[in-house]
C-alpha cells in the first residue's frame, strides 16, 4: 500500500524499532505541517494515512479530495477524525486506545516541570551560562501539597512521585474518579473549593472531552494558594479561555509550566502565555520519547498491515467496510 505518515516533525519515527513493520509498503513520511489544498496534493495517491496523534485534521473535504484513500490509521482518541465521513466514504478508520500501559513519559514529564518550577531551573541555567553565579533561591518539594485533577493511569504515576518525594497528595476529578481516589486510600478534599484552596501545584491529568472541557475556571485558580505552580500537561483546553492568563497577572498561580497550548503548533514567539515571564513552556512534548512513540506507532503500524492482509484491527465504525 501507499502509506503516508502525517506531521512527524522531528523526522523520527523512521529510525524507531517499530518501523520496519512498513518494510513491505511504499513509505513517505512528512516532517512539515500542511494544510487545504497542500495536504489534499501530498495525500492525492495516498491508500492509507497513519496519523501523528492529533497534528492533524481528517475532516469530510479532506476524505473527499483522495480518491485512493482507504484507511486511516491512528491511536488514542479520535476528536481530530470525522468517523461518520469515513464510513460515507468506504474510508476504514482504526485507532487503538490500549485499556492499561499509562504513559510514563508524560508522567516523567510533569516532574521534570514541576521541579523546573520549584527551582526556577530556566533561569538558573541561563544565568550560569551568562556567568552570574547564584541567582535566587528555589523551593524544596517535601511537605507541599501536590493537587492532582484526574484520577487517571498517568495521574497515578504522578502520585507515586509524589510520595516519594515526601510531597502530600490530594485528589479531585468527577465523582467516579473521587470515589476511586477515596477507595483507594486517597485523601479527597471536602470540596472543590478546598481543594483548589489546597494546590500549592496543581497539575492536570483529564482528557479533554466535552464534560472536560474548560472545566478549570478562573474562579478555580484565584482560590489557590499564594506562589502556587500550575502544570499542564494534559490539555490547554481543560482551562477556561484566558483564565490562565488572568490569573498568572493576579498571581494565582504564580507560575505556569506548560506543555500544551490551545493553537500547535505554536511558533509565535508574541504569544501571551508563550512570552509570559513566569510561564515555563515546552511544546508538547510529553509523550515524546523513544520509548513512548516506538510503543504507539507499533500500534499503527500493525493497524496498516493487518488491514493490507484482510484482518483489520480496532475499526472505529466498521460499517464503513
């Protein structure tokens, strides 16, 4: 099959274990972003499309205009995917949402932010380089209260951290998610607002759905303690537009460390939140490791070669075939 691989930017995934599953295909991997009526010619003789997470759109006019598409192949959650035109199309769609394995690069990720945070280590590291010796005093992490929205896989991963870093941890999320918190020998706050009241770092570990989405208020933040550190890793969207922008010029939080913003790629340099002196930004790279892209993408690409042999695998609306 002609595979077309979308929005590997940093031309990675050929030099990964998993991609010698392609080895029988006709490959072509795109490190650029595309979009209208480039995309539609890049992808003209594409027969199957395998997907870097959400980079990129696959909407009813994009199906239309490839004529040779027959699958589309991805992993995760498919917010990004119209199904329906798929199905409309005769266009298979498989994504694979593994029930265990949590994304311990994500997870690792939020520390690294947490502590960059705590010890003010963009800063430090920059003046070192300067050659201003000491610049400032950082934090120390042990007795702070580590305040995880989402009792999830990776939210777990965080609390184990926590724990053995002498951090407290206190949990919120929907009433399942606190039940289980509670179950499970967690300490869940009497309420929203205490446990907002509570976050010296809140970090955020919800997907985004509908009942997700801006699900952090401005309101939520001013409750937050003086020089709290907010973490995101998760979504941009799980926060109310411009409430964390308002609340980093309140000074609750005091800090912001991000990995996702509402537009990415994002390259404008003008960005408020991107610019602001007291946001520590990376540009979504939490689940970008070896490990963690050599695991999903041997998930996608076993989805082409099992559809190429008449087998196809995790179909998302199998009318479609």
């Amino acid at each position: 099959m002609k595979v077309h691989i979308l929005d590997d930017w940093a031309d990675s995934l050929r030099h990964l274990p998993c991609f010698a599953a392609l080895a029988g295909h006709e490959v072509t991997v795109w490190t650029d972003r595309a979009e209208g009526a480039d995309l539609k010619a890049r992808l003209r003789d594409a027969e199957a499309i395998c997907l870097f997470r959400e980079r990129t759109r696959i909407t009813a006019d994009l199906i239309g205009a490839l004529p040779s598409l027959r699958l589309v192949s991805g992993r995760g959650a498919w917010p990004h995917v119209d199904v329906a035109a798929c199905a409309a199309r005769g266009v298979a769609f498989s994504s694979h949402r593994p029930p265990e394995a949590p994304n311990h690069a994500a997870a690792e990720l939020t520390w690294a932010l947490i502590l960059a945070a705590l010890r003010d280590l963009p800063g430090q590291i920059a003046r070192a380089k300067a050659g201003l010796w000491q610049h400032g005093i950082g934090r120390s992490l042990r007795g702070r209260t580590v305040a995880i929205y989402g009792h999830g896989r990776i939210g777990k991963l965080v609390a184990n951290c926590a724990t053995a870093f002498g951090a407290r941890v206190i949990w919120w999320g929907s009433e399942a998610g606190r039940a289980r918190a509670a179950l499970e020998g967690g300490e869940v706050p009497e309420s929203r607002a205490a446990f907002f009241a509570q976050a010296e770092i809140l970090t955020l570990h919800l997907r985004l759905t509908p009942e997700t989405q801006a699900i952090v208020t401005a309101a939520d933040l001013a409750l937050m303690p003086p020089r709290a550190i907010l973490v995101n890793t998760a979504r941009a969207g799980l926060i109310a537009p411009g409430a964390l922008l308002a609340g980093l010029e309140a000074g609750r939080p005091e800090i912001a460390a991000l990995d996702v913003f509402e537009s990415e790629p994002l390259t404008d340099a003008t960005d408020p939140l991107l610019s602001h002196p007291r946001v520590i930004a990376t540009p979504h790279i939490g689940f970008v490791t070896e490990e963690e892209l050599d695991l999903q993408f041997a998930d996608v690409f076993a989805q082409v070669n099992a559809f190429a042999a008449g087998r196809p695998l995790h179909l998302v609306g199998p009318g479609a075939l």
